[in-house]
C-alpha cells in the first residue's frame, strides 16, 4: 500500500527507525535547554512569542 508515492516500509525507516530520530534529538534537547534558561535569540522572540491570530479575532 503506497502512502504519499512510498511505501509502508520506507515511511517506516524514514520516520519511526530510531538512528534516524536520533539526529533530531540532540538538536531538540539543546533548543529545550536554550528555551528553558531564557538564552533565546532576541531578534527572533517576537515572532516566536506573538499570540496566533485566530478566525474569531482572539488569539491563542
């Protein structure tokens, strides 16, 4: 069964094989521990931390 042009197998291998998770994890520890002590780049908080606009005119 073909899901998005590949195949069961290579959806699995590409997303759910573990030494191919393992290269976005150490990314995501360090963003975790920058986030977390506050050391985030200042020019990029404002679109990071702005609420999302949503279709009632609230935010999130």
């Amino acid at each position: 069964m073909p899901l998005f042009g590949v195949s069961i197998d290579q959806y699995w291998v590409v997303y759910f094989f573990p030494p191919s998770r393992l290269v976005e994890c150490p990314p995501g520890i360090l963003l975790a521990r920058i986030v977390l002590t506050g050391r985030w780049i200042g020019w990029l908080r404002p679109f990071v931390a702005a609420p999302a606009p949503t279709p009632l005119g609230g935010a999130v």
